[in-house]
C-alpha cells in the first residue's frame, strides 16, 4: 500500500494543474514523465482518430479510465500506469489492426466506444486473432465487427485463445449467430477454460439427462452456469430435482436455470408467499412450481398484482391459478390485461361466446390470437388492432387497480349506448 502511495501522490500532483477532469484521467492512463511533453488525452484521441463527438469522448474516455481503475493491487496499478495508452502509437496501431480486417470508420467508433481498453491491447496478440476471425472462421466484415461490440474482452485477453473458443461455442449453440445472442448477456463463456471448465460442466449436465439442445436453451439466459465450478453445478441440479421437476421433464432445463438465479432461501420464501397468497397447501404450491419453476424470480409484489387481477378483475378462484400457474408467468401489462379487455369487449359486442374461459384465451399464441380475435373483427370493431398493439407494448394505466385499459373503454361504452337506444 505503501508503493502505491509512493506511485500515485506524484501523479496526483501533477494532475491536478490539468485544465480539467478528463485530462487528469488521461494522465493517469498516460503517466508522462516529461515535464516538456503535454500528456496524451485519450479525449482528443477519440474525437481526432475515431471521429467521435467530444460528449461521447468523454464518456468514453472515463469509462476506459474507470475499467482499467477497477482492480486496486499493485500489478493492476502498475499496468495502469505503464499502459500503452501513453501515446498515439498504439491505438494508431490498433485501429489500422481493425480497418485492415474490412471494419468501417463507423464499425471502429462503434467497438472503441464499447471497448475502449481495447485501445491499449497488444497488437501482436489482437493482430492475429483479428485475422483468424476472418480466415479461420470465416467471419464477415459485419459479423467481426457485431462480434467485437459484445467480445472484444475476450480478444484482448491475455492466455485467451478466442478463436478455438469461438469454434467450440458455435459447434455447441448451433450458428454464430446464436453464440453472438448469448454473449450479448454475458461474454463470461469466452473467459473461462474449455478443457479445465465448460467440458467437465457439460459432462455432468449430459449425465442429469440434458441433451445439447437441452443445455444451449439453458445457456440461451444463463451461460455463466457453464464457467461455475462442477460443485455448484451439481448443487443447481439438486435443487431442480428438490423442486420437484424430474429430470427427464422438459421443464428440468428451466428448473435449473431458475435455481441458478435465485437462492435456497430466496426460493422457500417465495414458496411461502405463494402459499399463504392463494391460500393452497405446500404439495398443491410445489406441484405449481413443478409445472412453472419461472414464477420464482418473480419478485412478491408483480406476483401480488398478477394474482389481485386474476381473482378480483378476470373472476378466477385461487385453485384454479394454483392449478395453472403459467398465468403467473405471462406479463400483466403486456398479456393478461390487454387479452381480458380484448375479451370483455368481444363479449360485449356478442362476437365472443360467454363460456370462453380467460385461460384459453391468455394461452393462445400471440400470432392465431391476432388473426383469430383482433384482425377478423377489424370492420366491426374499428380501431381494437390498435388499440391491443397499444396496450400490448406496456401502454396501461398506473396503479395496482385493475380498472379496465382506459383505450378500451370507448369500445365498452359504444356498446352500452346501443343497448340503452335499443
């Protein structure tokens, strides 16, 4: 601590008669030593060498300085400083790596901004995995660069290896384009070790009874499952076992992506709740969880409000929620309001048999519901596609009370002014 001390006061010192914060923040990725020579801004770098506007070099430049600030010990801090990022020589580097594998000005501003410490990466390790993602893999212009927005870290890894990853992860998810959509939520796959790691982990998977396509859905929300050790993998499994879902279901694979965000007693009090909320015993509630084990992430109060609406707006007895709890796993905004109002208003008009049960409704898929229930009844029911695609994007009324969606309402109130004329 006290080396880095010694390292730091100079530095603080001499930044702090910068003209402003963003150099200070250049200096401390620079270090100049020279009393002569002005510190390099990686600011005016952004703005000069990628064409960036001096609000997003800014925003950019204190996200590279607050990445590279995250680890505190002393070699992180001694990498800080001695960093490549003290002149132009290297990210001039870097960028004519980029442009030379057929990225645009605007693909290369577009990956700095999203990874600016790619900046200070080595251009002997980025150069010929850059290369390998076109040559080897094949890879086009487009797909490097949508794979450098999302997995640049891995490329400017030290020890990383990204292309036989790269290989091994498409060969396992099916296409580029699937592995490219799972790390968009997390690139933690390419960081850990295939052989050490997410084979050992794929392993015990298969021997739980996961297919691979069982294990690429899982991995589709939660990949980081994969780079856990064996013992916590195995610790999920049991717990999707304890849930009460049997391995050879199809739910299991969703049963252990569920036990993987959520913990043990995360999980017995959500149990609790929904016991005590629909008023059932603890095998009618695990029998539920069984069936739908993606409610529990659902936090009490969405789950409140789902429930509230079902009993006190739809009409429906707390059994039978317990007895199809794949209500509670469709949004309320954006499904069960807008499909009850669309319901009440059909109804209303005589263009829906009463006897329709709100659950056959909310389960029919968005497409056949659209051509079955909104499109067909577009001239007697002008302006319902419109007013379901509203309320079906989340436009509702604030507040936990269930009042019919106020653009509906028109639909209900026409057909009450016909009755009474009648």
């Amino acid at each position: 601590m006290l080396l880095l001390r010694r390292h730091l006061l100079p530095l603080h010192r001499a930044a702090s008669s910068l003209p402003s914060p963003i150099y200070q923040r250049a200096w401390l990725l620079s270090t100049s030593t020279s009393a002569s020579t002005a510190p390099f801004s990686l600011e005016d770098y952004l703005v000069a060498a990628c064409g960036l506007h001096p609000a997003q070099a800014l925003k950019t430049a204190k996200k590279a300085f607050d990445e590279a600030s995250k680890l505190c010990n002393k070699k992180a801090f001694e990498e800080l400083c001695w960093s490549r990022l003290k002149s132009t020589s290297n990210p001039d580097a870097i960028l004519a790596l980029l442009s030379g594998v057929g990225l645009s000005s605007a693909d290369i501003a577009a990956v700095v901004v999203a990874d600016p410490l790619l900046l200070r990466a080595s251009p002997k390790n980025i150069g010929p995995r850059l290369h390998a993602l076109r040559d080897r893999l094949g890879l086009s212009n487009l797909q490097i660069a949508r794979f450098l927005l999302v997995g640049s870290r891995a490329l400017r890894s030290r020890g990383c290896d990204v292309v036989p990853r790269l290989e091994f992860f498409i060969s396992l998810f099916g296409s580029f384009e699937q592995l490219l959509a799972i790390l968009k939520k997390s690139d933690s796959i390419l960081q850990a070790d295939v052989e050490r790691v997410i084979n050992p982990n794929i392993a015990l998977l298969r021997q739980w009874g996961l297919s691979v396509r069982d294990i690429a859905q899982l991995c589709s929300n939660n990949s980081w499952v994969l780079t856990y050790s064996l013992e916590r993998v195995k610790e999920f499994l049991l717990r999707a076992e304890e849930l009460g879902v049997p391995r050879s279901s199809r739910s299991f694979k969703y049963a252990v992506s569920v036990v993987s965000n959520i913990n043990k007693e995360k999980a017995a009090s959500k149990l609790k709740f929904l016991k005590s909320t629909l008023g059932c015993s603890e095998s009618e509630v695990a029998i539920a969880v069984s069936k739908m084990p993606s409610i529990l992430p659902f936090s009490e109060e969405i789950l409140l409000r789902k429930i509230q609406f079902l009993i006190k707006e739809v009409g429906m007895k707390p059994q039978h929620i317990v007895e199809r709890p794949v209500l509670l796993a469709h949004s309320l905004e954006k499904r069960l309001m807008p499909r009850h109002c669309v319901m009440k208003v059909l109804q209303a008009k005589g263009l829906l048999s009463s006897k329709m049960g709100f659950y056959s409704f909310a389960q029919i898929g968005e497409k056949t519901f659209k051509l079955k229930y909104i499109d067909c009844h577009k001239d007697s029911v002008p302006g319902l596609a419109d007013a379901y695609a509203a309320a079906s994007a989340g436009v509702v009324p604030s507040g936990i009370k269930f009042e019919h969606l106020k653009i509906f309402q028109s639909f209900l109130f026409d057909d009450a002014s016909a009755t009474h004329a009648h």
